[in-house]
C-alpha cells in the first residue's frame, strides 16, 4: 500500500508516516502528489475555543473513511507539542485500525521506550492500575505488552534509583570476522581488521583522557560494557592490553560485560584473558541455531560452535552467560525457532536477549528486499517470552527499533539478580553513560534540568583514530559545561 501524505502541520508528518507504517509497512508514506500512489491520507488541523480538533481521510478506491479527535488544547512549549503529537498519531491510529481491522500489539505507540511512558505516569502519582489504564486507553496497548512493561518496571525495582553522579561505562570494538545480513554499519564503520592496532593505539588515549575526567568530575563508575562489533575479534592479547588499561585508569567496577559475540571467536586463549580480568558477565551470542540460517545470515559460525564455546566458558568459571537470539530470521519458521530456544534452554544460560528482526536501510537484508511476516514474527517473540519463563527469568528491559517486523521489541530475560546494569541504565537513560571509541555515543544525564546532553563520536574508524582528541573535547564540553 502506498499513501500519498497531505498535512498543514509539516513538523509531524514523520510522526504521522510512523502510524501509518504500523499498518502498512515500510515504503507506504509517499510525498504529496507522488506518481504510484494507492491512495491519500489527508489530515486536518483545527484549534477553536481552546480545543484541537484533528480529523484524517483516508480515501482508497473512491471510497473515504474519517477519524476526528478532539481535546483541549494546551499551550507552550514542549508539552503543547507533546501533547499535540500523541492526539494527531491516535486520531490517525484509530482510522487506520477501523480501516484495517488490525489490532497491532503495540497500538499507537512507536517510541523506542515504553517503559518511560509507564514511569512519567508513576511519577506524576498514578497507581500501577491506573497507568496501566492510561496505556490501554491513550495509546491501545494490548494487555500482553502491559503485563510485559509491568513485569520490566517489577524486575527495575531498585536498580533504577541511582546517584546523580552515577556514570556507566562504554567501550566500543567496531571488527567483525565477517558481516552479518541485517547489519546496518558500513564496512567503514565495522573495520575488516587492518586498523586494529591504531584503533587501540587511539582507544587507550581516549580511555586515560576520559579517566582524568571522570575523577575530576567526582563520577561514580558502576558499570562496564565492552560492545561492538565483535570485541572478542581481538586477539587474546589485545584483549588482555586493553582490559589491563581499562582497569588501571578506571578501577575496579561491580559488573563489566564483554560481548563475545560470535561463538567462533570464542577460544580458550581468549576466555583466559577475559577471565584473567573482573569481567563479570560476558555474551555469546547464537542468534539461530540452525546452520543453513547462521550460513544464509553470514555468520562464520555454526550452532555446534556455539554451544561448544559456551561450555567452554562455564568450564572456565564463568558464571553469568547472556544468549541473543533472533525472531523472525529468513527461511524460519516458528519451529525452527522453536528448536532454537529448546537448545539454547538446554545450555541454562543466565539471562536471554529476544530481539525481532529489524531490517534496516543499509543491511543487506533490505537491497534484497526480505519482508518477515509480521505474525511468525509475534509468534516467535511469544515464543521467546515463555522459554525466558520456562527458565526462571523475568524480562528486565526492552526496547525497540525502527523496522522492526510487526513493529515488536527485543528483550532482556535474566534470572533473580542477574539482570545487566548497564542494559537497564542505558535503555532507561538515567544513568550517564561515557562512550568511549568509535561511534560510541556518550550521554551526561542532568536530572535537575531533566536533560541529557550527548556527545557522539564518529563511527567511521580511520576518522576516530585521526580525530581522538577531539572526540575527547566533545566529551569534556558535555561533563563540563561552560
Ligand atoms: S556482529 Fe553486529 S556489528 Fe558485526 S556484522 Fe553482525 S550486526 Fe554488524
């Protein structure tokens, strides 16, 4: 379906194509006038005697339906669009739901972070029964997905309150062994491996830099978190130099994570290392364990690697192992996926990421035009829910993306008291977080101002290496303001 888009309000019209995508798919949002289109969706805008009225028409095949809301308006800044914003996408929402008699899991909600609509309503005083209703009835919510941010706001309690001068860790590896088909980074942002040892080389500078900072700032450090990419596509000794470095210039941390990422990296040399270090938790990630998927997805891996590596690592000590998995892969199937978490059950991790496959722009996945169907995907994200709760885990955070199939969420599942820190804070943005290497985003989290204020550095790796320290300045204008 393709709908040309007519709006007198110009500044919501990415909001408006986000609703209509819900229904209708990426592509569906055309220009005013555009040749090809299947049809118009026209909205209206009116504000008389203090109250908004938005109406939207949405004609296909000579026929046209409407959908009008109104409410009081409310007036000056941030708040007046916010509210505005949520009455143009719910008017919207609802034509489109009589029109498609599509209920979509998620209703009329399309942000990153749900969770944070629950907390606003506790904070301003709400019950839990109450926010749990202004979620039905404001944005359509369906009762899974509130039992589903209940069940994260439960599992927060008391890791969600932290000091002002509380601060995370970030460090980036941007190399892969080979690129998966639903990456979104270019090769000039994952790196094939040549410019490791620069990269390092500017890493550790920005590590020592942003040391002295946080000690200047009088910055709690709690949590660590090695990303990427593919941190373990560092050779054990780089692993070890920069683990060591990061240790020396941080001090000791109550949790750090390293992603290993790819099974096939995972050698012993490698878990040495990491375990030589207080690493705390670390990653393996399946994502499927069906081979001619793993193979078809461009991993280098196999699902016997997979769960050679994590035996490997609890035998090594390591006791608190998270697994991703992926819904919705090409070529799955709810059985197939089935059979993915039955094996991954079997190896009793700690916790259990469920992502939904988003297809970005710039994966391969999209030039080759792959389009999961949106209900195996709810499917196997249910799926995912109740092999997490066959295990003894809670979901503890989640957040969702852009061209996710069905509009769905990927979720966090731990065991009681092994929820990850960082992933809590970081998705729930109230903790700072600096960002160190390439394409890490550093965010200082000023409460009383209720603002926060974010520092990227640049993804492409040959520009990181060359532009460190200015990187390092961007960080020092955030923490420091003048
Ligand atoms: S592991 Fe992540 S960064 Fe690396 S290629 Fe795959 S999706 Fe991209």
């Amino acid at each position: 379906m393709r709908l040309a888009l007519y709006t007198p309000l110009e500044a919501f019209r990415p909001d408006i194509a986000d609703v209509v995508r819900i229904f209708y798919g990426e592509g569906s949002v055309l220009p005013e006038d555009a040749p090809g289109r299947d049809g118009a969706l026209v909205h209206t805008h009116e504000l008389e005697g203090g109250v908004w009225r938005e109406t939207f028409a949405l004609t296909l095949e000579g026929q046209t339906r409407r959908q009008t809301l109104e409410a009081p308006a409310v007036f000056g800044g941030l708040e007046e669009k916010r509210q505005l914003k949520r009455l143009i996408k719910r008017c919207c929402y609802a034509l489109l739901r009589d029109v498609t008699g599509r209920r979509p899991p998620w209703g009329s909600l399309t942000g990153i972070r749900p969770t944070r609509l629950y907390y606003q309503r506790l904070e301003r005083g709400d019950t839990r029964e109450q926010a749990r209703s202004y979620l039905a009835e404001q944005f359509d919510l369906s009762p899974e997905k509130i039992g589903l941010l209940d069940e994260i706001v439960d599992a927060q309690r008391g890791l969600i309150d932290v000091e002002e001068n509380a601060c995370d860790l970030y460090i980036g590896i941007p190399f892969c062994t080979t690129r998966c088909a639903y990456c979104s980074f270019s090769s000039g942002e994952i790196g094939d491996g040549r410019l490791v040892e620069p990269y390092l080389t500017a890493l550790l500078h920005e590590i020592d830099a942003c040391a002295r900072m946080a000690k200047e700032k009088s910055l709690r450090l709690r949590a660590g978190y090695v990303g990427g990419g593919t941190p373990t596509s560092l050779s054990a000794s780089q692993l070890d130099r920069l683990l060591s470095h990061a240790e020396r210039a941080f001090g000791p941390l109550a949790e750090w994570t390293v992603e290993g990422g790819r099974p096939d990296t995972l050698t012993r040399e490698r878990l040495t290392a990491l375990r030589d270090h207080p690493v705390t938790r670390i990653s393996v990630n399946p994502q499927t364990m069906r081979d001619e998927t793993l193979r078809r997805i461009g991993r280098a891996h196999t699902a016997a690697q997979t769960e050679e590596a994590f035996s490997l690592a609890r035998a090594m000590g390591f006791d608190d192992i998270n697994m991703d998995v992926i819904a919705a892969l090409p070529g799955e199937d709810a059985d197939i996926f089935g059979e993915t978490l039955r094996r991954v059950s079997a190896l009793a991790p700690e916790s259990l990421t469920v992502h939904t496959l988003a297809i970005k722009r710039s994966s391969r996945l999209h030039e080759q035009g792959f389009c999961p169907d949106a209900r195996d995907a709810a499917r196997m994200v249910a799926m995912g829910r109740e092999a997490a709760h066959a295990m003894g885990m809670r979901a503890y955070y989640l957040y969702r993306q852009k061209y996710m199939a069905e509009n769905l969420e990927n979720v966090g599942y731990a065991l009681p008291g092994r929820a990850c820190r960082y992933n809590i804070d970081n998705m729930e943005e109230t903790t700072s977080v600096l960002a160190l290497g390439a394409g890490g985003i550093t965010k200082v989290v000023r409460r009383k101002e209720e603002k926060i204020v974010r520092a990227p550095n640049i993804a492409n790796i040959e520009q990181y290496i060359a532009r460190v320290d200015e990187m390092i300045e961007r960080k020092r204008r955030a923490l420091f303001p003048a």
